[in-house]
C-alpha cells in the first residue's frame, strides 16, 4: 500500500501507540490500597462484594457511576482520522 513518505508499518505503529496509551490510562485509573468500608463522597456503606471484586474501591457504585459520567474522554489528538476529516 502506497503511504507517501511514511516508512512500512508507520499506520500500524500509530495503531499500536493508539492502543498502547489508552490502556496505560485506564490503568492509572485502577484503585489500589485498601478498600474503603463507607463510600468517600457519600458515607454510604460500600458492601463487602463489591469490596472484593475491586480492590481499593473508595466510593459506592451510585458515587463511581457518577464520578465516571462526569469524566472527559482525555486524549490529546484523533489518531484514527474518520474518512469525513480526510475529505476536507
């Protein structure tokens, strides 16, 4: 495939950074330490399952659903380029 000035693998190289750091993000989202007993923003107790099956869980899945509602996807640039952008 004709890629211009680009070496052999330069779209799967993006591909793969693309991958790469949206995974090194959702890491660095990850709880960790030790679990709360009472969610942090509301007081409520977190329940022992949810407890277990997320490690340093600090809020109650009422608190988190909101907490991640309100997050913005933070990536810097479109690394895929939608077919519309090229055309302009």
């Amino acid at each position: 495939m004709a890629v211009g000035w680009a070496q052999d693998g330069a779209v799967q190289d993006q591909i793969d950074a693309s991958v790469e750091s949206a995974v090194a993000r959702a890491r660095s989202r990850l709880p960790t330490g030790e679990s709360l007993t009472h969610c942090e923003e509301c007081d409520e107790p977190i329940p022992e399952a949810r407890r277990t099956a997320v490690p340093g869980v600090r809020r109650c899945v009422a608190c988190q659903a909101e907490a991640d509602g309100d997050r913005v996807d933070d990536s810097l640039y479109n690394r895929r380029g939608s077919k519309g952008s090229q055309m302009r």
